[in-house]
C-alpha cells in the first residue's frame, strides 16, 4: 500500500511538473504564418523598400516563412510595436536595443558586427583645439539624441577626457550637417562615425584636408536582431542557426543598397547583453538612466 502511494505521489509529481512547462509553452509563439520586421532607423516603407528589400527577399528565404516590413517612426515606437505583437523582429543599433530590451524586454537573436565602426571628434584643420579636454567651453555638434556612433559614445569621449557633457560642452544636434556646421565655424567641433565620415563629406562635396580627427573612439556594439519576448525560445534558437549558417547570403543581400555599405565585410555573431553595458553607464553619467 505504501509503495503504491509513493508511485501515486510520484506521478502526480510529474504531471505537475509537465503541465506547468505546457502552461508555459502555450504562452509563447512556437509557429508564426509570417514574420513582421522593422528596422529602427529607417521610417516609411520607401525607404525600407529602397535599402532592405533585398534582405527582406533574402530573410524569407533561410527563415522559410514570409517576412513582411512594418515601418517605425521612431526607434522608441518600436518598443510598443513588440509588446502588441504588431512586429515580431527588429534590426536595431546598440543604443536602440537598449530600448528595445528595456521596454519591451527584446530578446537578442543575432548580432552584426562592423569593420569599422568607431565613434571620432572631428576639428577644422586650422583649429587650435588639439586634445579633447580643449573642447571644455566649445560648441560640438552630434547626430541625434540616442545615437549610439553620433551622441553615446561621443559623449562617453567627452566623459573620458573629464568633461561633464551637461555643463562643460554644449551640444547641437545637427545630423549630418554637423559638418557644414563645423566648416562654417557655427561649431568647434563635429562628432560622427567613422563608417560615415568619409561618405559625409564626399556628399557635401568637401575634403578630407579641410578637416583633422581630434580622437577615434574604442570599436563600437554590434546591431542586433533583436525578436518578442513572447515568441518561444526553441523558435527562436531555430532562426539564430538559420541565420547563423545562412550569414554570407543575408550580409551580401544588406550590402546590395549603397545606404548599408558599413556591413561590408560584416559578420554575424552571438549576442552577449554584457557588451552593451557600456552605453547603460553613459545614459547614467548624463542623468537620463530613466530613459532605458
């Protein structure tokens, strides 16, 4: 009798145990009939048409299932987007994934790396500024608010030299006509990617000689593609190995637009959460660690 009831108690056990994992299953996205993805810095479906359709092609084919652009405004709005299922993958730089994570608790599928992706400070040739810490009192000028290669991480160069970037700099935020800022003098200097820079001024139709490099920043964060936290994680370990197998197909299908050259020679890699802990500590520097 008593052997009996322990084989009972051990079976109830069991049942237990499995129901709670099938509980838990049930809750997750084990099959999608299609996949929606967005991309953080590209707003309106031209664009996205323009400079990833060939990866949307390329994405449906090693994934097998059809994928479908959903268009963000904003790398913020994309965070919503996830939570309501209204998209199921983004492909975000680091500071966007933070967000992205944060917000939406983003799982990281992926990332890519890029060859030459640092942040620089850049100067006017005949500028007496010759170290960072000169810049104390000066005006620079960055991309946009969030930025990881244009705003974080030239900011964290500011933080290094022992500059407080709250009230030691003032800082425009221009874009890419941060440059035409600098040569005209409205700005000391000019924050960018290094990626960028070179193609910057040949769309300005300026020289490289007109300009000097102040300092060039550590190799920055890989992007990310980053996936809801609803989806079940033994779907989303069947498109890591997909894409991971299938890499030279999806990077040579990005590389088709001239607006995605910076992943020439990219390559996909495992996602650690540990490398962008980086950007964490600079949006706490600044004051605004709320943000994420």
């Amino acid at each position: 009798m008593q052997r009996r009831q322990i084989l009972l108690y051990s079976l109830l056990f069991l049942i237990g145990c499995t129901s709670g994992v099938n509980s838990k299953d049930k809750l997750a996205v084990t099959r999608l009939n299609k996949l929606k993805l967005a991309i953080t810095d590209v707003s309106g479906i031209e664009d996205l048409n323009r400079d990833y359709e060939n990866f949307r092609r390329a994405l449906e084919q090693v994934l097998e299932i059809p994928v479908e652009f959903f268009p963000v405004d904003n790398p913020t709005a994309a965070a919503p987007a996830l939570l309501s299922r209204k998209v199921d993958m983004v492909f975000a730089g680091p500071s966007e994934y933070l967000i992205l994570n944060s917000r939406a608790k983003a799982v990281p599928v992926i990332a890519v790396n890029r060859v030459n992706y640092h942040s620089i400070i850049v100067v006017r040739a005949d500028s007496n500024i010759k170290s960072v810490n000169q810049l104390k009192g000066k005006t620079v000028a960055m991309r946009k608010v969030g930025s990881t290669s244009g705003h974080i991480f030239p900011t964290k160069l500011l933080i290094d030299a022992g500059l407080d970037p709250n009230t030691d700099v003032k800082i425009a935020m221009l874009d890419d006509k941060g440059v035409i800022a600098l040569k005209n003098g409205k700005v000391d200097a000019w924050a960018t990617a290094s990626d960028r820079y070179k193609q910057i001024l040949a769309s300005e139709g300026l020289s490289e000689q007109d300009f000097s490099i102040l300092v060039t920043g550590n190799l920055l964060p890989n992007d990310l593609f980053v996936v809801s936290s609803q989806i079940s994680s033994s779907l989303i370990e069947t498109w890591r190995s997909q894409m991971m197998k299938n890499q030279d197909k999806l990077i040579q299908s990005l590389i088709t637009s001239p607006a995605n050259e910076k992943y020439k020679g990219s390559k996909m890699l495992p996602a650690n959460d540990k490398d962008y802990d980086v950007i964490r500590e600079v949006y706490q520097k600044i004051g605004q660690g709320n943000y994420l």
